[in-house]
C-alpha cells in the first residue's frame, strides 16, 4: 500500500511499539479534523460526534500511557473519494477491544496514515498534499526517535504548502462551535495545534462519558461544562464555600474556618498595628491614599476571618513592600521593615494553621497564566452586572473589584509588583467562583429561584457563565 507517508514507514512500524505507532496515527487525526469538518455534510452530526470521541480516546489514553488494543473489524482498501470510509475507519478504532483480525497491526496503522492524509489532498488540488503529509509524519517519527514529548511539539510546521486546508484550520474553532455548542472543541484542536495541549483533566473526564452521553447533543455539552469547570476550580484553587439562598437567589461566599483563631487574631492584629505605625510618619512613603493602606486597611477588617483572602492580600502587599524597598521607591525605615516583618509572619503563621490555603499557594506559585487579550476583558465587564445581580452585597463588592483589576492596564501605585503576579490570586478567585457558580447553576431549583427572582432573568446566563469558564481555560498554561 502507498500513500502520503515516508517510505520507510512499514519498515518502520515493524520495529516500534504500538504506543508509538498510535502517537503518529492520532496526530494524523488531529490534522485531519479541519479538513473532515469543513468538507462534511451538515447533516452528519452524528459522524462528527464519532469523529471526536475518537481522537479524543486515543490521545487521552497515550497521555495516559494505556495500551489500545487493534480493531475488530477488517476495513476495505481505502478510496481518496470516500469520506463514509474514513467515519468507518474511525467507527473500528473506537470499538476495537480485541486483536485484530484480517489485518496486520502494520497494514492498519498504513491505512490509517493513508485515509487521513487523503484529507488533506481532496482540499489542497493543485498541491502535493501526499508530500505534504508525508513530510509531517517524518517529522513526528524523528521526534519520536529522538525522545521528544510529541504532545508538546505543533502539529505543523512552516513548511506544510496546503494554502485551502489553512482555510479550514483557521475557520475549524468557529465552525466546531456553532455545531457542538460549545467553544471547548475549537480550543482542544488549537491547543494541540500549537504544542501545549490542554488540562489533561479535562480530556479524562469527557473520555468516560458513556456512549448514551455522547448521543445526545445537551447531555454532551452539560458533560464539556462540568468537565471544564472542574478542571478550572482545580487549577486556579480558592479556599471558600460558595452557596446558593433559594430566598434571595443570590450566591453568597462562605470562608473556610479559622486555623487556632488564638494565633490568628494576635497575627492579624500585629498587621493592623503595623501599619498604623507606617502611616503615622509620611517620611516612610506609605499614606492613607496608598493602595498597600487601603488593601491592609480592607483586608483586617471586612476579611479579617478569611484565612484565603487574608494569605492573598498579605502576599500582594509583603511582596510590593519588599520589592520597593529592594528599588528604592520605599525608604528602608524601621517602621516599612517592621510592617513587611508582620506580614511574613502572619503568612507563615496562615499558612501554618490553614493547610489547604497552603496547598493553594503552591499551586498559584507554579501557575502561569496568558495575559488577557482586549475582546476577553470587554467579555468580563459585560459580565459584571450579571455577577453582581447573581451576588449579595459583600460578593458583589468583590466583583467589581475584581473585575477592575482584570480589565484595568494600570496597577496602581503597588509598581513593585509585576502585572503578572498581582493577578495571578485576582484571576484564580474570579474564575475559581465562576466554575462554582457554573455547577450550581444545573440544579433546577436554582435556576427556578433565578427565574423568579425581580432582579435577573436565567435567560443567557448559562451561555454567559460557561463562555467565562472556558476563557479561564485558555488563561491557564
């Protein structure tokens, strides 16, 4: 058989493992899925669905280092003109769970190779399109060969000349959206494009879906939304309990209770001293206008039991003291040094006693976060009204405030600390919240409450909270 792979290929697939044989044919897939998607019938919904989960099982089993076992079935010579042919092929791999029969594990990898390649040429006449992919799966077997991590090297490189696929690829994320309903399948497809793949989580969660789930097109999108907010709560961790009132049908913040309050209190208090004594001498370049004042100011006193929010503003501020000492923006005065002094120990001291804000420290520390683009901070403001009417007074608070925080490009006077990290905690709290307003918003009575409530209606809601979910997704690196 021949087709648009290297030469060497059968040789080649005799003397490897399946796990690398399969890495190949699922980023064969992967490449493919513009072209099947632009090219498909509208009416094939159902093929589409196939189509995912299938590329969808085979990389979530290499991520997790399974072994899949060959299909059951023998399929017939492959045909350039048969798109039925490839939803076949990927109908065998999905229920393969046994050995092959009729076909040597070889022969099935080379058909594999040949039906996706034939994507790409029925889009690109014209173009050498079996060159073409051929030359990208010499690429992946040299990187296979030289130990390289495929999940994190592009599907592409510069050099693939398919001008009409780069059409479809570009189009792909759009068109996916509008008919599975949800933005998750473009941004899965784009991140693997680009070599960073996304929270593998994720991909396990929506990988043991049953096949009734998959079937239904509201249950699937339910299923993507769970998965995905799941995922964001794990990734970006804030230590509360958010609940829903049915009376008021607002959600409400709950604090995580206070490790040894004895401690606590005596830590707390020796911040609000502290500060106290910064302010009093204007020499020490802190004053009552300052942000590091009104964040401590609010932080001792409207969170003075929140252990979270307290080991988050305490980090935001001990750092911005320290760094500006450190340039010279701040005097390094007994008072600026006692106040960064009280604040390590109540971090300590916090950290101590509250393991989980510990824990979600680490976490935060080894996070790194996109910045957020233009189009993605209008979304956020456009939400804030729909945050707030869902909130009581203190949320609400803390969602203007944080918003203003996401979506401003000034920092304030705190120029010690970098844009980055000031908004690291801000964007873990905001997106961690959403997810958990994302759950609760599937319950019936909830949303029944919010339907009754004068205040906000439910309708947009649910598309408004999970297009906010999935942008906290592709914040996360």
């Amino acid at each position: 058989m021949s087709g648009p792979y290297p030469e060497y290929m059968p040789e080649w697939l005799e003397r490897v493992d399946d796990r690398s044989a399969l890495h190949v044919l699922a980023r064969s897939l992967l490449r493919a899925l513009p072209g099947i998607i632009g090219a498909r019938d509208p009416t094939d919904e159902a093929k589409v669905a196939l189509l995912l989960k299938t590329t969808l099982l085979l990389v979530t089993h290499l991520r997790d280092g399974i072994r899949i076992a060959f299909p059951v079935e023998t399929p017939s010579e492959p045909s350039p003109q048969s798109s039925d042919e490839f939803f076949a092929f990927v109908s065998m791999i999905r229920s393969g769970l046994a050995a092959s029969r009729g076909l040597s594990a070889d022969d099935y990898y080379l058909h594999a190779l040949h039906l996706s390649g034939n994507v790409i040429d029925q889009i690109n006449s014209g173009v050498d399109a079996f060159s073409q992919a051929s030359a990208q799966i010499d690429r992946d077997v040299r990187a296979i060969e030289a130990g390289v991590d495929l999940f994190q090297t592009p599907l592409f490189t510069a050099e693939l000349n398919a001008p009409r696929y780069w059409s479809y690829a570009k189009r792909f994320p759009a068109e996916i959206t509008a008919l599975t309903g949800t933005p998750f399948w473009g941004i899965w497809w784009e991140r693997y494009q680009l070599g960073h793949p996304i929270d593998h989580g994720i991909e396990q969660d929506i990988a043991r879906l049953r096949d009734d789930e998959w079937q239904s097109s509201q249950g699937l999108l339910a299923a993507i939304e769970q998965a995905t907010a799941s995922a964001l709560i794990r990734m970006l961790p804030y230590a509360e309990t958010l609940t829903f009132q049915l009376s008021t049908a607002q959600f409400h913040s709950e604090p995580i209770d206070v490790g040894k309050p004895d401690l606590h209190d005596v830590l707390v208090s020796r911040v609000r001293d502290a500060l106290a004594d910064v302010v009093d001498d204007v020499s020490n370049g802190i004053n009552r206008g300052s942000r590091e004042y009104k964040v401590l100011t609010r932080s001792v006193t409207v969170y003075a039991s929140d252990p979270q929010r307290l080991e988050m503003d305490f980090s935001d501020v001990q750092s911005a003291i320290a760094r500006q000492i450190f340039t010279g923006d701040l005097p390094n005065s007994e008072e600026n040094i006692g106040l960064q002094n009280s604040l390590e120990e109540a971090l300590k001291g916090i950290r101590i006693t509250n393991p989980e804000v510990a824990q979600n420290r680490k976490l935060l520390t080894e996070r790194d976060l996109a910045e957020l683009a233009d189009e993605q901070k209008v979304t956020i403001q456009e939400a804030l009204p729909v945050l707030v009417a869902l909130s009581d007074e203190d949320l609400a608070e803390d969602w203007r405030r944080d918003v203003a925080a996401l979506t401003s490009d000034a920092h304030g006077p705190m120029t010690g600390l970098a844009p980055s990290s000031a908004n690291t905690d801000v964007a873990a709290r905001f997106f961690n919240r959403v997810a958990k307003i994302s759950f609760q918003l599937r319950i019936k009575e909830v949303l029944e409450a919010i339907e009754k409530s004068p205040v906000t209606r439910t309708a947009g809601i649910l598309e408004l909270i999970a297009s906010l979910v999935m942008m906290g997704i592709t914040l996360v690196g």
